[in-house]
C-alpha cells in the first residue's frame, strides 16, 4: 500500500523564508519565534495597497490626476503600531514616494495586464502554495511585446539582491499556472528609491523553483531544518541571540 503524504499548505513569504534559512522557518513557524513588533511595521504594506488602488482604477479604465493620488494615499495610509508623530512622517514618505512612481509611470498604466493577481499552486503530492503578484505588464522591447511581472519593494532593501530570491522566480511559475504563458522578465522596484532591476526569464527557470518547491515541501514534512549559517544572513538575524553558539556567534555575528 502507498502511504498518502500528509498536506502542505505553502505561500510566497514562507518559502522565501525557507529558503533564507530553514531553522529560521522552523523557529517562526514551529515555534512561534516570530519577528518582533517594530512601531514602523506595516509601511510597506501600506505603500503597497496605496499602488494596488491606483492600479485597479486603471484596469478599470478610469485615470487619475495627482490630487486623486494624493487623496488616495491619505484615505489608504495606515500604520497599527505607530504613534502620531511617527505616522505623519512615513506618511509625508508615503505620499513622495507614491507621487515620484505616479509620475514615472503613469504613460505605462495602460498596459498593465494585472495588478494584485491571486495565485494557488497545486504542485501535486498533496503541496499547495499561494500568494499575490503585485503587478504584471505588457512592455514593448525591441518592436516585441513582453510580459514582465513586477514586485514591489519598500525601505533600503537592494534591488539587485532582491532579483536574487527565489520568491521572484515562484511569480514566474505562478503567472504560467494562472495563464498558461511564460512571462519574459522579472522584476524589483524599489518605491522608496525608484530604483528598479530586472532579469530575464530564462529556460527551465520554472521548472527549477518547481523542484525547489517540492524538495522545501519534502524537507518540511521531514523537519529537515538546518541552519544556514553566513554573516550576511546571521549578523542582521532576529534570532540570532537564540540560535546560534558562543562559537558560531563569534564567527557570524560579531
Ligand atoms: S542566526 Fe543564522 S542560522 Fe540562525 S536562524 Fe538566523 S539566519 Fe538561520
């Protein structure tokens, strides 16, 4: 008899964070080490759902001025953990930022193909993965049309680096499933800074992170959840002060 594996139900930021360090995933998810409250939590979800707005008024077929824009940020913004004094700062933040993507972009706003797109993966042997594309447009390069998907980033995170996470690479998979083609670039813009980057979409991308998912699944359901030790990871770590050794910490942290 072919014993049944028990379900796995994944989505985006839990397989990034597997694949960052599975111990980290394992503390977090198993044992509830989650990251501390910080008061400016929740800024980059804001500056997100503010874009998301603008975008579907667009898919829509409405547009807007800046005023609209500016309206939009006000009615959206919202930080849970913020006092008053700090809310009206990344608010001002808030409204730069969302009025320097406007600008830039708006010429670009009719070729957006989707904005906030739901995705649910069924990868087969009872694995299940979901999560949200914040946006995917249609771009003319080169006299072709191109379909890139881009994600959104907030704050000092890299854009370069970014390009690097394997969270990226699952739009990519996520997007053929939805729409049974193959998206051709992958993007990071960064709203704080307007720096973006993008990488192509090469052959056999999805169905490397499709192995990656599985074997992330495989290893889960076998708590085979090892650190992954670096200076890069460890140093900027929440749990570092648990998890590693007098040893590793003189190694990795200080
Ligand atoms: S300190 Fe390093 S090894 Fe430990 S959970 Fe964090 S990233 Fe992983």
């Amino acid at each position: 008899m072919v014993e049944e594996e028990s379900a796995i139900s994944l989505n985006f930021s839990i397989l990034q964070d597997f694949f960052d360090c599975a111990y980290r995933f394992k503390l977090s998810m198993f044992y509830g080490f989650v990251q501390p409250i910080a008061a400016a939590m929740g800024y980059g979800n804001a500056v997100h759902n503010i874009v998301r707005n603008i975008h579907k008024k667009y898919l829509d077929g409405e547009s807007l001025t800046s005023e609209e824009v500016q309206s939009i940020v006000e009615e959206t913004f919202f930080l849970p953990y913020a006092n008053s004094k700090m809310e009206q700062n990344m608010l001002a933040s808030a409204k730069k930022s969302v009025d320097s993507y406007f600008q830039k972009n708006k010429e670009d706003f009719k070729n957006i193909e989707m904005a906030e797109a739901d995705i649910e993966l069924d990868m087969g042997d009872g694995i299940k993965v979901n999560g949200r594309i914040d946006l995917v447009k249609r771009r003319e390069i080169s006299g072709e049309e191109k379909i890139t998907i881009v994600d959104f980033k907030t704050a000092d995170r890299d854009v370069t680096e970014c390009l690097e996470a394997e969270q990226l690479r699952i739009y990519a998979l996520g997007y053929q499933e939805l729409t049974g083609k193959s998206a051709d670039y992958l993007e990071i813009l960064n709203l704080d800074n307007a720096e973006s980057d993008r990488v192509r979409v090469t052959e056999g991308l999805t169905e490397t992170i499709a192995q990656d998912i599985r074997n992330a699944a495989k290893n889960i359901r076998a708590n085979k959840l090892d650190k992954k030790c670096s200076k890069e990871k460890c140093s900027t770590c929440y749990l570092n002060y648990l998890c590693l050794s007098k040893e590793e910490k003189k190694t990795y942290v200080e």
